[in-house]
C-alpha cells in the first residue's frame, strides 16, 4: 500500500463499507509490526488477541524490539513462558484510548504487574506513544517506540484463551477533557517520509513523521517537528548497555587505599578535588561513594570508568531529594532510580544505555521527579553521551553555572530539557558548540529574552527545534529559517516581531517567510500573538500540519487558494477571527486526516464537496455561525461507511445552526479550561483542545 494511504484504503469514491479486523489482523497487515506478530504466534497468543475483547494493546515496532540488545532479544524469545509474560504486560483489559490516559496512573495488566501511563508526553512507562487510538473491532493498538520490561517475574505465565484475560469491574482510568480523534492504523516506527496520521487528539510537544495528531498540543510537547529518525519527544525506554568489566578470580584481593580513586577523579574533577572538602556537596557524597565501590577499588576498572561513575554518582546525588526554590514540599526522590549506585555495572542502571566499551551513550531520565541541580560534572562523559533527555522534571539549573556546561557536550544529537526549571536570558550561547544537534527542545523552562542568531547558525544538522512556552519577546532570528536540515519548528506563547516585514501588520504570520517553505512540513503558531490572515500558507509546498490556534488577530476569509495546498494532512485554526464562508475547494484536500475551525466566526452552509475528503477522520466547526444542513455525502463519510469518527457542529437546536443527524456532538462539545493546583491555589491551565497531541511527538526517536 503506498505510504500516502496511511494504513488506511485509498479511496478513488466514497467508501461503502469499512470493516475493522482484530488487533491481530491490523498488526499482521502492517510490516513494522511484523517482529510482534510473529514473537506472538511463537507464544501461543493470537488466538487470545483475537478473541472478542476488548483489549488495549501497546505494541512495540520492529524498531522498537530492533533496539533490545540482541542477547537479550534471544533469551526472551528462547524461553516461551518469560516471552509470554512479556507480551502480556503489553495487554491492558478493555479500549483504553488516549484520551482516557491519565497522568501518572498505575494500569493493572494481564502479566500482573502494572504499567505508569503519561500524558505530557504521551507515555507508557519509559516508551513514547508514537501512534495512538488505532481502533480494531476488538479494542485498540497504540504503537510504542520501546519495549516494556516487566519489573519482576509475576510467577507462572497467564495461559493464553479465546477469552479475554482478567476483566475487571472499575474503569482503567479516567477520561480526560480533550476530544479524542480515532486513527484507522497503526503508525510506525519513524521513517523520513511521512508514514500514518494519528487519530487520537492528544497533548503534546514528540523521527520520521510518523502520525498526525488530533490538535494543537503541548504540551510540549506540543509538536512534530523536523521528522528525524531519532526519536523526538520524545521518550524512548533505556536499554541495557554492554556491561562493564567486572571482577575476575585473579583480581587483586587487596584494596588499594582511596587516595588512589582521589587520584584519577582530580584530573577530572571540576575543582581538581577541592569540592569535596564540603561534605554536605554532592560531589563530595560521590567521590565518599565511589571510594567504598569494590570495583571502583578492586583494580578492574580503566581511570575512564572510574570517572564515569564519579559523574553518574554526581547526577544523583546532585538530583535525588534535593530541595530548590521551585520545590514546595520535600523532595520525594526519583520515580524510578533501580541499579543507581547499588549495581555494579552502570550500563543496567534505570536511563542509562552504553557503547561497547561499556561508556555512557544515552541518559534517558525524563519524567523522573529529579530535582536539585543536574551537574556540570555530566562533561566527564561528553566524549561518549549523544542523548540527554531530561524531560519534565524539576531540576533548577540558572544562569551560566547551572547552563554553560551544556555546550561541552559536543557528541550530542539529542537534547531535551523542556518543561524542566532551566533558567537563562535568552538561549545559552554555548548551544552553538553542539553542532551534531539533531533534536533540541528547550520548550516552557524559564528562558527569557532576546534569541540570538548567532547561537542557531552552527546548528547545521538541526532538523527539530522546540522553542515554545518562553518569552523571548524578540525577533525570529534569520538564521533559524537558514538552517538547511530544519524541518519543524515550533515556537508558542512568544511575542515576537518578524524580522522580514512582508505585510503591512506587525506580528504578522508573513514571518514565516523567512523558512524555507518549499520543504517545511509542520508548522506550529499557538497563541502567539500573531495576527495577519492565511496567505502565508498558499507557498507551502510540502506542508502536513499546520496548527495557529488561539491567535484573535488573525483572521480573515479562508482564501480559495487552500484547495491547492495538497499535502495538508492536519489543519488547525481554532480560536481566531476567521470570518465568512468554508471555501469549496477545501474539498479538494484529499489528504486531510483532521480539520479543526471551531469558535470563528464563519458564516454560510457547510459545502456539499468537502463530503470528498474520505480520508478526513476528525471535523470539528461548532462555536461558528453557519447554518443549513450537513451534506449527504460528509454523513455518508461517518464510521463504520467511511471514516470519520469525529463530527461537531452547532446543531443542538439554538439558532443559527446545522441540521445534522449524524454528528457526534452538537452542543458544549469544547472543553472548559482545565485546572490544577499550583502552591496550594487553584488556577486555570491550558485549554483541553491544546491537549491533542502533534505529529511531532510522533515522529521523534
């Protein structure tokens, strides 16, 4: 099937009838699933997979299970019972959509033991959802980018049946306010093409486009962003690494004095050893550790080793429980901290993933409760880590000392530390040393002011960039748009004055001019008091996704000229001031997957064309001012005939309205502003329709 059909027929007329398959049959029917569907043959249970249900499955793709140390890969698929036991902590009873994800909650599944899910990002323990709501007539799949480990053997394996294993009576978890689009496919693991379009709406900020998601998002997240083939947003599982050397039989059986690990730590040591006079300094809590460390003294580890451990040790010590000025009750200590200084081969610690040489290649502590200070004496690894990812913690790095080390890092690929307490005005000047980046999020942290080109223009290989939820109150810099790999950008809740001046309004959308629009394939403008109108989209040659919602000075007449914008996959323009008729030749967008252009004020009827957008899955256009009847052929769209599982509209009987009768919801369809507590007081949040996720956190590895 070619790749443009998103797993999903490609209709030449309306389609007249869509039966779903099993979960079973859509994963066999999808390549990227073909190391699941076979490891489940060989554990006896398709038949249980394709039995009535219903069922939520997180189903790894063949990246995912790619990515297991091959060892580890043969012993689990050489032993029937531990594979079974395997498979089944990706088996949740019931349809658990994405939108019934709740944040942190502990999911009981048929291993026994249970699984954390997220919801900023999209998450299931450490893997990132990369493809959510793909509905099978016997429960849904969301695809994930790593595979879930149990966390201890749950006894004898759970003999596969017909029936659905251990249903229970109580809810999984509880719905949430964001509308929940539903994807016909599983989407894979990324790829540089565009692959599948997501259904569910989910949060945000997130490799190769992989799906596009219901709105506006993030959370960080939100959003897709230059499609790499690493992972983005998000989150991928740590892996076991090559073990360390350890001790032989003809180790020296005496302990050499801890002078000698003072001795090859102090040529690495920030302050050459003078930091560990202060005891209460985490670094002197590390080098005290690393001193009763049997290996570290027992003569079997390289000077190299050594100093690797005396980081490790400084990044928990420096991050565990430790109080700042941004943590209001005492720290509770990391989620998941297993092997931390207690193991001895760090390459098995919790985030961590080594090289063959057994050296830090990946620390991966997102959504972890770290607080404190993450350490500068991270540089020690810098000549082996690519990956850092400290997404969503609470870690308070300020100011040169707590950013400027972040520019020795120079092998880095990946770096993400958004929704983290990184202080600094404006983007540390040291990021412009990193010119193997490839991913950088630094989304809602507390950099503030003016961004400086300069620091963007080494960033050559950069292909994802998430600048959003900080004030810079400045320019979009030039070189940003110069960069020759970038093919996501995101920049929200940022007042910024275009550079390049190409309409007669200031803050204008004609800024993004300054990209190169010929190859940008997301776009992303949320709240960012921006006003001007749609011109700045009819040059967009390649565009998938484009999301401006909740800018009131833009607006305008949708042009006809949007017709022939015909890679548009997600469309979001909600909460703006958009005025007079839908354009006819939206109809001719037959790649649209979701359209939103709720709380306009659009006039006129709904056109009879847009019923030719089979593809279309997600429509929502209350809160507008049109009336007259929906078209035959968008309710001949409407699951199980086509497509479409989500159609909104003002048609609850209070004029001007819709007559529809086959709308999925016709009156307070939009969520009310959620809220949260924050020190103790109640507050308004984002609104639930930026809780749909983008294409961006489905694409990043």
């Amino acid at each position: 099937m070619p790749p443009e059909c998103n797993f999903a027929p490609c209709p030449t007329e309306a389609p007249t009838e869509a039966p779903l398959g099993t979960i079973v049959d859509i994963a066999a029917g999808n390549p990227d699933f073909s190391t699941l569907v076979s490891l489940l043959e060989q554990a006896g249970l398709v038949n249980t997979l394709n039995g009535p249900g219903p069922f939520t499955v997180f189903a790894p793709t063949n990246a995912a299970f790619a990515a297991l140390p091959q060892e580890v890969l043969d012993a689990v698929a050489s032993d029937t019972e531990l594979l079974t036991q395997v498979l089944l902590y990706h088996v949740v009873d019931g349809l658990v959509e994405s939108g019934d994800l709740v944040d942190g909650a502990s999911v009981p599944t048929f291993n026994g033991a249970d699984v954390t899910t997220f919801t900023d990002p999209f998450m299931v323990n450490d893997a990132n959802i990369i493809a959510a709501d793909v509905i099978a007539s016997n429960g849904v799949i969301h695809a994930i980018d790593a595979v879930l480990i149990p966390p201890t053997p749950t006894g004898a394996p759970v003999a596969p049946t017909e029936a659905p294993v251990a249903i229970t009576d109580a809810p999984v978890v509880a719905p949430t306010e964001a509308p929940v689009a539903i994807t016909d496919a599983p989407v894979v693991a990324p790829t540089e093409a565009p692959v599948a379009i997501t259904d569910a709406p989910v949060v945000a900020p997130t490799e190769a486009p992989v799906a596009i998601t219901d709105a506006p998002v993030v959370a960080p997240t939100e959003a897709p962003v230059a499609i790499t083939d690493a992972p983005v947003a998000p989150t991928e599982a740590p892996v076991a690494g090559t073990p360390a050397p350890v001790a032989t039989t003809d180790a020296p059986t005496t302990t050499p004095v801890a002078s000698n690990v003072r001795d090859i730590v102090s040529t690495v040591a920030l302050q050459g050893g003078a930091e560990w006079a202060d005891t209460a300094n985490y670094a002197a809590k590390a080098i005290t550790w690393l001193e009763s460390d049997p290996l570290a003294n027992g003569g079997t580890l390289s000077d190299v080793q050594i100093q690797q451990r005396y980081a490790l040790g400084c990044i928990y010590f420096a991050t565990f429980a430790v109080q700042t000025i941004y943590t209001v009750v005492e720290p509770r200590g990391w989620i998941d901290s297993t092997g931390w200084i207690t193991e001895a081969d760090e390459c098995t610690w919790f985030g961590l993933s080594c090289n063959a040489e057994g050296l830090v290649e990946r620390i991966v502590l997102a959504s972890n409760r770290l607080t404190g200070s993450f350490p500068p004496e991270t540089t020690i690894m810098a000549g082996s880590v690519t990956r850092i990812d400290l997404f969503r913690n609470s870690v308070f790095n300020t100011g040169d000392e707590g950013n400027a080390w972040l520019g020795q890092m120079t092998n880095l690929r990946e770096l993400f530390y958004g929704q983290t307490n990184f202080e600094f005005n404006g983007i540390p000047p040291q990021i412009a040393q990193l010119t193997n980046l490839i991913e950088y999020d630094c989304s809602f942290t507390l950099y503030f002011g003016p961004l400086n080109g300069a620091t963007f223009a080494p960033l050559q290989n950069l292909e994802y960039l998430v600048l959003s939820g900080n004030a810079y109150n400045t320019s979009i810099p030039v070189e940003i748009g110069q960069l020759p790999n970038l093919r996501t950008y995101t920049l929200l809740f940022c007042s910024s004055e275009p550079p390049l001046l190409l309409h007669a309004t200031s803050k204008s959308l004609m800024v993004a001019f300054i990209f190169p629009l010929c190859t940008l394939e997301f776009f992303y403008a949320q709240n960012a008091f921006v006003d001007g109108d749609l011109s700045f989209m009819l040059p967009m040659q390649s565009i998938i996704e484009c999301w401006v919602d909740q800018n009131p000075g833009l607006g305008g007449t949708i042009p006809t000229e949007m017709g022939l914008v015909r890679t548009l996959q997600s469309w979001s323009i909600t909460r703006c001031g958009f005025t007079g008729p839908i354009p006819s030749e939206i109809g001719n967008l037959g790649d649209m997957v979701r359209m939103w252009v709720y709380d306009n004020m659009l006039t006129g009827t709904v056109p009879a064309e847009l019923g030719n957008m089979f593809k279309l899955q997600t429509f929502e256009m209350e809160e507008n001012l049109l009336t007259g009847v929906m078209p035959e052929g968008i309710c001949m769209n409407r699951v199980p005939n086509g497509l479409l599982a989500t159609l909104e509209a003002d048609c609850g009987g209070t004029p001007p309205e819709i007559e529809c009768t086959c709308c999925t919801c016709c009156e307070q369809c939009l969520p009310a502003l959620a809220r949260t507590m924050v020190n103790g007081e109640e507050e308004e949040t984002l609104p639930g329709f930026l809780n749909r996720r983008r294409q961006l956190h489905l694409t990043s590895v």
